[in-house]
C-alpha cells in the first residue's frame, strides 16, 4: 500500500511538472508571435494587421520593384522650356498659342519672340511634343517639382484654422463680457485672414498641378540669304510691356508720381514702383521719344501689341495720360493698365497691375488719382 501511494505521488508531480514547461513554451511562442507583428504584447498599441499588408504590397522601392496599385495621389507641377529656330518667330508662335488654346489652356505672356504658355496637365506631354517640331530645337528642358507637401500641410492648416475659427463664434456667443467678446472678435478676424491665405494658397497649388507651364522661345534665322525679320528700332521696348516684366531696360530713365492712397513707395527700386499690401502695384519708366510720336501714336502701337493677349482692352483718359485697360483672358481675372505720355523728346510710360477684379475696384480710384496728378 505504502508503495502504491509513492509510486502515485511520482506520477503527480511529473504530470505537473510537464504541465507546466508546456505553458511557458506556448507562452514564449505567442509572445514572439505577437513582436513580429507589432502586438500589444511587442508594442503596447493594438495590431495593425492591415497597414503592414498593404506596405507589404507597395514595395521594395529602392530596388526598382513596385507591386500593386500604382501610386496616383501626388500632386505633381510640370514645367518644360523649348527654344527654336524658324524663317516666320511670329507664326510660330502664333500657331503654339492656338494649339494651346485649342486645349483648353491659355497664354499667360507674350512678346515678339517668347510666349509662356499654361497647358492642361494631361494634354501637356502630347502639345509639347508637337511644339519641338515647329522648327529647328536649338534647346529644350522638362522638369517636374511634387507639391503633394505642400498641399496637404495647406489643406491640414486651413482645417485646423476653420475648426478654430467655429470653436470661437461659439465662444462668442457664450462669453460674459464685452472685453472677453472683443478679445475672441480680434482672434476670429486673424483666423479669418489666414484662412483667406490658405485658401488663396490652395487655389494656387491646385492650379500649378491642374497647368503645366511651357516657355516658348523663338528666334529668326535667314529665309534664302536674306537676315531675319527684326522689329522696328525703337518699337522693341513695346513688346516687353505686361505685368509680368517691370523692369525698364537699358536707356530709361526714372520719374515719379503720387504714391496712391494705400500703397507704399519702393523707394530704393532703379525705376520709380509703389505697392499695395494685397498685390496691386504701380511702376514707371521715362523713355526717348524716338521714333518721334505725339500720345496717340505711341498708344495706338502699345495697343496693337498688346491685342491678342487680352480678352478686352478699353480706352480711358487720366489727366494727361492716355491709357489702356487690359482684362485677361484666363482665370482668375486679373487687369492690367498702361499709359502713355508724349512729351517733347520724352516718352512717359505708367503701368499699373491688379491682381484681380475686386483689387482693382479696391485700388481704381486711387491709381486714377496719381496719374490725374501728372509727373512729378
């Protein structure tokens, strides 16, 4: 009996003994289960068991080796340059521009030998293609510039930003105080303007990935031996006027007008320039008067020039300034002013740019008065 009772004791405590080695080896086992997959156990945070799928399906980067679905949501800019050689620049350029158009872009500037085009991101690759044979490619660039950052953080802050700006009209509503009111009232016109900015930011960058820019430039080469065409001495100056180029070139000197009621003065410019804190700008340039022209002469050549890259150009007087009013064709709208001034052997030239409608009705008065005010 007393050997019956060992012998059962034995068995007991062998059966626990392997009882509990298998516990701790399935415990080990889960454990290093639970790290390779990023467990609670590994980690502290729950499994996720569907992001490390789906990097697994995206992958091996480095190595050249993409599986899955393509990655379609960066935002992406295009830009590219082309410079040619041809007998006729202007028809080149002319035939690029209606290409363009034809499109569904637009041209954002243009002179005698240089246009820059905006062309709709998905149409671009094939127009551009189609450029480089209009003539002899003397050189030509593509560059690519991803704005998917930029975009999201834009996006993000504007969100937050709006988000902000409901938690304070609440506020608003609930505070004790006139004082406190106030207070809130500053906080939700700051939040206002910024959220302007930001949407104004967004506009930008939306349209920088929905238009990919082109330079286009051209020069002349000899049609049966003889020189290229060139234009007229004197007139060349007129074909760089437009908001985008402020500068004044060699041989032009500088005059002054009124600073207009809500800009400042850039005084350290080479060329007398006033600004508005929102975009508006005003600029002069002095001139030769060569070949020599009274007022309307020089302002039906400006007008001439400027015809095909505006949607609509009115004729207005300011003081002794004659000037055009040049309304863009693409959108956003913006408006562009330029007047001249006949004097003597001297050609005052004013030009003035807004950025858009509402700027422009902001500003109106203002520029009018200046140039009302004659040179200074």
């Amino acid at each position: 009996m007393v050997l019956r009772w060992l012998i059962l004791t034995i068995l007991l405590t062998l059966l626990s003994a392997c009882a509990t080695a298998s516990k701790y080896t399935a415990s080990r086992d889960m454990n290093a289960d639970e790290a390779a997959f990023g467990s609670p156990a590994a980690s502290g945070r729950p499994a996720n068991i569907g992001v490390e799928l789906t990097r697994a399906k995206n992958v091996d980067l480095q190595a050249g080796v993409v599986s899955g679905e393509p990655d379609t949501s960066r935002q992406v800019h295009h830009e590219g340059s082309i410079r040619l050689r041809a007998t006729q620049p202007r028809q080149v350029l002319e035939q690029a521009t209606e290409w363009t158009r034809d499109a569904g872009g637009y041209v954002e500037s243009l002179t005698a030998q240089h246009v820059v085009l905006q062309i709709p991101a998905p149409r671009f690759r094939a127009l551009y293609a189609q450029i480089l044979g209009l003539g002899d490619v003397v050189n030509k660039t593509l560059a690519a510039r991803d704005v998917t950052e930029e975009f999201h953080d834009a996006d993000l802050r504007l969100s937050q930003a709006k988000a902000t700006r409901d938690r304070l009209l609440a506020l608003i509503e609930k505070a004790a105080s006139q004082k406190e009111k106030l207070r809130l009232l500053r906080e939700v016109e700051r939040l206002t303007a910024d959220i302007e900015f930001l949407e104004a930011q967004l506009a930008r960058l939306q349209t920088l990935v929905a238009y990919s820019q082109l330079t286009l430039s051209v020069e002349g080469r000899k049609n049966f031996g003889e020189s290229p065409l060139k234009e007229l001495r004197g007139f060349e100056w007129v074909d760089s006027l437009g908001p985008e180029n402020r500068g004044g070139g060699r041989e032009v000197g500088k005059f002054s007008l009124a600073v207009p009621l809500g800009f400042v003065d850039l005084e350290e410019s080479a060329l007398w320039s006033a600004v508005s804190p929102d975009g508006a700008a005003v600029w002069t340039q002095k001139r030769q008067n060569e070949p020599t022209g009274d007022t309307k002469f020089w302002l039906d050549a400006v007008r001439w020039r400027l015809k095909d890259r505006f949607a609509q150009i009115e004729e207005k007087l300011l003081g002794e300034f004659s000037l055009l009013r040049c309304l863009s064709r693409e959108d956003p709208r913006f408006v562009y002013w330029v007047g001249v001034l006949a004097k003597d052997d001297r050609l005052f030239v004013v030009q003035a740019y807004f950025p858009s409608l509402n700027l422009e009705q902001s500003y109106d008065a203002a520029v009018a008065a200046s140039l009302r005010g004659g040179v200074k």
